[in-house]
C-alpha cells in the first residue's frame, strides 16, 4: 500500500494510488501569524473577524478542508484551531491558507492565500517554515505573513497513556494586599516546549482564593498532550495570582509567583520543587514550593527515533540526477523519440523528474542538484574529446551544480539535448561513484545529510559487474539510488539490483554482500495510463521506500538524531529498524491450535504471535497479530 510495484513475468502491475495506504505517521501543524507586518495591519484594520481555511490537496486528487479558524482582531493573535494531517513522504502534500473578510468562506471577501507542502514545512528547520502571501488585499507579495510548524504525533504509541496529578502550594508568596486579604489566589500553569522552543499551554488549573498552601483539583493528563511521548522534554510549571474581583474586591493583571522548569520524568519520579522567583530582585524573595501526587496508568515505553525525529532533528537529503543521453532514446529531434522537446508537453523524462523532485526537494534546504548525463558526449568544436562519457554535467560550464529546483533541472537538461550528441553503452557505476564521491567527502555523520541519486534510463544496464559492485559500496554510506525506467524496453535485469528479497552479492566471488537495501527500480510506463497523476503515482512508487532505507542506515551505524535542543533518545540493542518492522515469513503452527482456535508462538521478534482463523475455519479468513517489544500491535489480515 506504500504504492510500489509488483511483477508477474514479463507484464507489471501498479499498487494503489498514493496516500491510499495507511500513513506512517501524522502530523500536527499550528499556522499561526507573524508579529507586525503588512498582513497583521490589515487583518487588525477592522472589528471583523478574519477566517482562515485551511486546505490539504494529496497528489493529483481533490483538495480536502482540514479545518478553518477564526482570527481575533488582535495582529498577534494566534489561530485557536490546530490541525493534524496524515504524512506522507513519498507523496506531495500541498497545503493551501485562504484568507477571508468575515467569518464565511466568501470568494468575493477573499484577502489572499498561502500555499506550500507538508514535506517544505517539515524539511525545513526546527520544521517552520513560513510562506508568503499574495492576494487582492495586498499590492505585492507578503513575505513572512504567517509561519506553519509542524511536529510529529505519537499518539499511535501513547495514546492510552496518562498521569493523573494533584498539585498543591507550600508557603506560596502573598501577592494581595490586605485588603484583598493580603495572601495570594493561586492557579498554575503548565506549559509543554515545541521543538522550535515555543511554549504551549497544556493545562491551566481552577483559582484557588486567598490561600497560600492551596490544594488543587486532581486533573489527568495524556503524554501525549504533555510532552508527545518524551518524557524528557522540557515543561515550564508556573504559579500565578489571580487578580480578577475576588469576592467582588479588586480586579487588575494577574501577578507570576514564581515558576520552574521541569520534565514529565520529574513528575513521576519526584514529588516536591521550590520555585524560582521570575525576576532578579535586590532582596529576594522565596516564591514558595510546589508538591504533587502522581500516578501512571500505564508503562512508559522507550522506543527507538522515527524517520522525522531526524528530519525535525536538522538532517536533510542532497538529491543528485543522471540521466540516460545514449542512442536507444532516438534523435531528439525526432517525434518518437523519448527525448522530444517540440510539443507544449513535457516528455516522459520530465514528467518522471518533476514528480519525484517535487518530493525530494522539499527536504534539501539549499534546493541545489547535482545533475549529470551518461552514454553521450559533447559534438566537435567543444572542449571535451569526442568519446562517450559515462558522467559529464549537464550544465556548459564543469559544474555539476543546477540552482533553480524543477525548474532549473528541466532547463539544463533541455539546454544539454542541443549541446549532446547520443551515443552509448548504457552505464551506471560511474554516476554511482560520482555520487559516491561526493558522500565521502561530505564531513561524516556531523553533515547530516543523506544523499538520493535517481537515474533515469531507457534500456537494461550494460556494466552489470561494476554496477553491482558500485552499489554495494554505496551501501555502507548514507546514500540511496532510485532508478526510473523510461520507454518500452523490458528491464529485466534492473530487477536484481533491487535487494527487496535479498542482498546483493558481488560478482568477483569475493563473498561481498550489500550492507542493506538501497535501490528501489521501478518502469514509468506503469503510469502512464494515469494521465495528469503520472507523476505523482510515479513518485509515491519510488519513494515509499525511501524512509525505511534511511532509517536503516541509522540504525547500522547506531546515529542519533540530535538537534539543536540536544538528544533524547536511548538507541535500543541490536536491529532496533528490523525488529521494529511486520515481516512475512513461513510460520508452521500445525497441531499447535488450542481449543480456542487460536495458535500461541513465541519467536525471537514477538513477545507473541496470534493467528486466529474465522469462524468456519477458512485459512483465507484469518488474522494474524504479533505483540512486539516495542510494544505495538502489528495486525496484517
């Protein structure tokens, strides 16, 4: 359901339609609006309420509302409504604010719009990323009109978990006077830290009048509202004086007593803290103590870095291009052949580069491609000797380098048609070492960089020894190589390269395997039926791999994801990526059936294995869950 492809012989078949599947994960987004600027004059210009609507469109298909949210007048002010969106990697996930005058969606009080992707907001760094504006409301484009944050949620892990706490005051400061009755009316605040070190309410507690030693309601609380499952995250506790009229006495601005940083570790694990004075004083003054009772309903579980725990972490992917320049393609010139630019349409080529860069680049922050041609060579007159190069960029000058994203790599390639003469054999290994290369030269794991190179070819590869040994090689490095087949050429050997069922050996008898899966082949002809969705349906074949081969990586070389607000995570022992993943294997559970009809099996992945057949005993009627030690429930019918 990630949308890869199946083959039965000769003939290939498409999985479903991107985002069909189940996500991998989800994410919760805040839009809120900058301080000042043009937009914030003019949604505060009136007593009117602001609408914004905010729009998710998946691929190719319909945009969806996510949800609307009404903007006060305040410039500041930020929208009341958060919304969660299931992510995707592999697929482009276009979001698009639409702002309105007043409080319906009115295409006649439109004052403008913002778009990007979910992968440009999440790619991005701290994940922030703020697009700009253009509209009827304004006379240019706005620039930082608005930010978009995204952080990762883990309800899937500790949706059930809870920590019930009552809190109570100790010698709390008096902030009243005396006639107000000279204590304090004390409530507290608890404020969660978002990765981009904004704060969060969490919770606020009920005002508790003139007491100084107050004890407050018991409230329950979910991790994953509290912290989203890290237990150790920052939280900031504070304790305030309530100044409203209090038995109709008074009413000004509430005064902090004090406040102190704390983790949700310390909640379980302690039960007692003094409070810090919120401000440096001559004379100082003790702010008082918090104290507490608290209880988990369920184990905590410490699990091992998802994929966006990385990218949310400061890694970001450097995307390389290699294309196909031999003979087999036909002149290009030529209406048949699969480089003719002539018509207004894009050829195969471009359709397959648009749809996976539109992906890729989203997570590459300088937004610069390596790209370089094969099998051809530059015509008499130019610099470069008239044999077949096997990796020579596309650009006129020496550089690899093409600025600009889809865009840009389009231009060079279109430029590079007129300035190359087609030849041949077809040959990878030399763009493989390329960007081999350039990995090895990148600083090491302190770059943070995990590099994709994507080939695009008509024809089944000639060096199939040195291709190998090439990939191979790469394997060991933060490197993956996905290769798009153009044309109606059979690709039968691109299969091999692809280690989904097994490694890759090397052909000198050396006994040298592939350290893991880094390929991913797939024919673009599969596609093309799809019309306008080519692209994308091309993208999320190709690219729903992707995540789980970089995971891999990490988890080989035991890296974490770090970040500028410092690592949490414990690495578990061993295969944490394998284990953590639902494989398929035979499993003989013959005379096992217990009168339940369920079969019990223990293994060396599963606390337990569960198989329990319909009603009618109809094996292709049965559920399959497995208990893991990470303690999800995996279930596969």
């Amino acid at each position: 359901q990630k949308g890869v492809i199946f083959q039965q012989g000769d003939s290939w078949g498409k999985m479903p339609s991107p985002g069909a599947g189940n996500p991998k994960t989800r994410v919760k987004l805040w839009i809120e609006l900058c301080d000042g600027g043009d937009f914030a004059k003019i949604t505060a210009s009136s007593s009117k309420e602001r609408l914004c609507v905010i729009l998710e469109k998946r691929g190719d298909a319909d945009a969806i509302e996510l949800g609307r949210s009404e903007l006060l007048e305040k410039s500041s002010e930020r929208y009341k409504k958060k919304v969660t969106v299931d992510y995707f990697f592999e697929v482009k996930q276009t979001l698009s604010f639409v702002f309105y005058d007043g409080t319906e969606a009115d295409e006649n009080k439109k004052l403008g719009m913002a778009s990007c992707t979910v992968g440009r907001v999440v790619g991005s760094k701290h994940s922030k990323y703020s697009p700009s504006i253009s509209g009827s409301a304004f006379k240019d484009t706005l620039e930082g009109g608005i930010v978009v944050f995204a952080e990762e949620v883990k309800s899937n892990v500790f949706d059930n978990d809870k920590l019930s706490i009552v809190f109570k005051g100790i010698s709390l400061a008096a902030k009243d006077p005396l006639l107000q009755g000279g204590k304090s009316d004390p409530y507290f605040k608890i404020m969660r830290t978002r990765k981009d070190g904004e704060l969060e309410q969490v919770y606020k507690s009920d005002v508790i009048p003139n007491n100084l030693n107050p004890e407050w309601p018991a409230f329950e609380v979910s991790l994953v509202n509290l912290c989203n499952g890290d237990l150790d995250a920052p939280l900031q506790l504070e304790c305030w004086d309530y100044d409203g009229a209090v038995y109709g006495l008074g009413s000004s601005t509430d005064d902090m007593i004090g406040k102190k940083t704390i983790t949700a570790r310390q909640l379980i694990d302690e039960t007692q803290l003094q409070l810090d004075d919120y401000k440096q004083r001559r004379v100082p003054i003790d702010p008082g103590k918090i104290g507490w009772e608290s209880k988990l309903t369920l184990e905590i579980r410490e699990l091992p870095p998802t994929f966006l725990d990385y990218i949310s972490g400061g890694y970001n992917f450097k995307v390389s291009v290699a294309i196909d320049f031999t003979g087999s393609n036909g002149s290009p010139k030529n209406k048949s052949s699969l480089h003719y630019v002539g018509s207004d349409k894009r050829n195969d080529y471009e359709r397959a580069l648009a749809g996976v860069l539109d992906v890729l680049l989203a997570y590459d922050q300088d937004d610069m491609v390596d790209v370089m041609g094969f099998g051809g060579f530059k015509p008499a007159g130019s610099k470069r000797r008239q044999e077949t190069s096997h990796c020579f960029p596309l650009n006129s000058s020496d550089s690899f380098e093409v600025a600009g994203g889809v865009e840009g790599v389009v231009l060079a390639y279109r430029q590079a048609l007129e300035t190359t003469a087609l030849s041949g054999p077809t040959n990878f290994s030399q763009v493989i070492q390329h960007v081999v290369s350039q990995v090895e030269h990148a600083g090491g794991v302190e770059a943070k960089e995990y590099h994709v190179l994507l080939i695009l070819t008509d024809g089944a590869v000639s060096d199939v020894k040195q291709t190998t040994s090439a990939i191979i090689g790469a394997s060991e490095l933060p490197m993956s190589i996905i290769i798009v087949g153009v044309g109606s050429a059979s690709f039968g050997k691109m299969e091999q390269f692809d280690g989904d069922d097994q490694q890759l050996k090397s052909w000198s008898g050396s006994g040298r395997t592939s350290k893991r899966d880094i390929v991913q082949f797939v024919p673009f002809r599969v596609y093309e039926s799809s019309g306008v969705s080519a692209s994308s349906e091309l993208a999320a074949a190709v690219l729903g791999e992707l995540p789980d081969q970089f995971l891999s990586y990490m988890c080989e070389w035991k890296i974490q994801p770090g970040g500028e607000w410092g690592s949490r995570y414990t690495m578990p022992p061993g295969n944490w990526f394998v284990d953590s993943q639902v494989s398929s294997r035979d499993l003989d559970f013959s005379g096992q059936m217990e009168n339940d009809g369920e079969s019990r099996l223990g293994g060396a992945d599963a606390a337990a294995a569960m198989f329990a057949t319909g009603e009618d005993g109809d094996a292709d009627a049965c559920v399959a869950t497995a208990l893991y030690p990470d303690g999800f429930v995996h279930e596969e019918s």
